[in-house]
C-alpha cells in the first residue's frame, strides 16, 4: 500500500514565532509579559526565558483569550504576595510560571483561592446576648 507520510514535511526546528500577536482584539507583546513576570517576581518562581516555547505561547494565549490581558498582571501582583504560592505551606510546594498559566490553576489565583489568609475578626455575634 502507498501511504502519504505527510509527517516527514515537518521540520525539526521550531520556526520562529513573532513577538507580539492580537488575542481577543489586544495585541499581546510575550516578551514584555516574559520581562513583567520576571521583574514582578524577581526570581522568586524562578525565572523565564525568552523566546518561549510554543507550548507556553499556547497557555497564555489561551488564558487572555478568555481572560483578558489585564489579567495576567493581575496573577502576578496576586502570586507575589500569597505565601502558599511561595512555599510558606510547608510542603515544599513553590509555583512555578507554568503551574500559574495552567488552565486550572490561573483562574483561582485570580479569584484569590491562593490570597493569604486574613485574620478572623474578634468580634462576636450579639444574636444570643
């Protein structure tokens, strides 16, 4: 049988991909976000290397695709100050940039699932006094 092998057209190499594109009507530039990331957290999830691999192209794309590009810095102000996100659980977790572009795991740090913990108001309930 003659088949088509059309997998030997692809090249080895990754073509370069641009800097910038327009998701959801808004240009988004990937090596400021990388260079935003990278000073916000300065190390503290590590740090990224720019250009990006397509995979993570694709998770941020994605992820201001359905939420916008304000978004993003929204995450990291949120991630900065949160101490679970930063190790302090005392599980040896720390995040990492890719764990926070995840499709399940961006959206609660936006949502402040990962926020630190307020202190519970002394206050007590008049209803039984």
């Amino acid at each position: 049988t003659n088949v088509d092998n059309a997998s030997s057209n692809i090249p080895i190499e990754s073509p370069t991909l641009p800097d910038e594109e327009i998701v959801k009507n808004e240009k988004v530039n990937y090596k400021q976000l990388i260079e935003y990331f990278n000073k916000e957290t300065n190390g503290v999830f590590g740090n990224v290397r720019y250009p990006i691999s397509p995979k993570r192209r694709d998770s941020l794309r994605a992820r201001i695709r359905e939420y916008g590009k304000r978004s993003f810095a929204d995450m990291v102000k949120k991630a900065i100050v949160s101490d679970f996100m930063k190790g302090a659980g005392g599980k040896s977790f720390v995040a990492t940039f890719d764990w926070m572009i995840k499709p399940t795991n961006y959206p609660k740090i936006i949502e402040g699932n990962y926020d630190n913990e307020k202190p519970k108001s002394k206050e007590k309930s008049h209803i039984y006094d």
